[in-house]
C-alpha cells in the first residue's frame, strides 16, 4: 500500500509539474497594437487646412499632437512649423526646434534641414553653425528631388562660412547619427 501511495505521490508530482511546465511554456498574448497615427494626422491635416472638414485649429492641434505622440514624423515637423509660425499655438521657437529635432532623429529629412536651419539662425537653440552643417548634411543624404536640391545649396553655402575642421566635424557627427540611426532600423 505504501508503494502504491509513493508511486501515485510521484505520478501526481510529475503531473503537475507538466502541467506547470505547459503553462509557463504558453505563449503570451500579443499586447495590444498601437493605433496607426497616418488616419489621425490626415484628420488633423483636414481640420488645419480647412479642406474636407471646417477649419478647427485646436483639433488639428490635438490630433497632431496624438499622432506625433504615436511616433507620426509628418506630424511632428507640422508641429514644429505651427510653433514656428504661431498658427494654432503661441509663437515659440524652442518648441519649434523641439519638434523639428525628434522628427528628424526618426529621419524626417525635412526635419532635418528645418533643425539645422535652427541652428544655423540660433533659432530656438544656440546658434552652432557645427551642427547646422551636420543636419543639413543629413538632409542632403536623406531627401530626394528639390528637397534634396535645396539641402545641398544651403550645406554649400554653410560651407563657405566654415573652417575645414568644422566641416569635419559635422561630417563625423553625421556619420555617428547615420549609423545609430541605421543600428536603430534593425
């Protein structure tokens, strides 16, 4: 009887412990997916615009911002400009390059050159014609067409005001953002 107790004590173990194993081993639930931010900003861009919904500055505002906090490039960088130009939000120039310097770390190129732009006036940061040349080499690399066109002519022009160690400088700090933004992709 004694055995047979043992044996059933150990089957029962071994039981639970599959059980216990086969539980843990399950997979997780998926979390919860993200809203796509692309519907929000083309809303937003609607209300702002005027065009196919009534001009509604402070809703295009939230749902830039809602879009913009979803990761939502486009929106960030109308963020930036709304600020910049005081349309829907007090002018604020800090705000502005705020907004143009996180879609550009995501590789919006117009981010990117509005930022350099930034710091080439000393506009909403310390003026630092480094680092205006290094966004607006970014914007350069990144953009396609005119835009790529008018990055070039403003890093040349930038150029001319700079030192050759100055350039380098800003080639190297655009070379260490290329690449984590590359590691970052993967």
């Amino acid at each position: 009887m004694a055995v047979r107790i043992t044996v059933l004590a150990l089957f029962v173990t071994a039981m639970c412990s599959t059980a216990a194993a086969q539980v843990r081993l399950a997979p997780a639930p998926p979390p919860p997916s993200k809203p796509d931010p692309a519907p929000l900003y083309e809303q937003a861009y609607k209300y702002d615009l005027g065009e196919g919904a009534a001009h509604d500055s402070a809703k295009a505002l939230a749902l830039y911002r809602q879009a913009a906090d979803l990761g939502h490039t486009d929106a960030m960088l109308r963020l930036g400009y709304l600020y910049e130009n005081g349309r829907a939000v007090p002018l604020d120039h800090a705000q502005a390059a705020e907004w143009y310097r996180r879609a550009a770390d995501l590789g919006q190129s117009k981010a990117m050159f509005m930022i350099g732009a930034c710091y080439w006036a000393g506009r909403g940061v310390p003026e630092d014609l480094v680092e205006a040349h290094r966004w607006i080499d970014l914007a350069a690399t990144y953009a396609t067409g005119r835009e790529q066109d008018t990055a070039v002519n403003a890093r040349t022009a930038l150029a001319r005001v700079l030192t050759p160690e100055q350039i380098e400088e800003a080639k190297k700090r655009a070379r260490a953002w290329i690449i984590s933004f590359e590691n970052r992709k993967d």
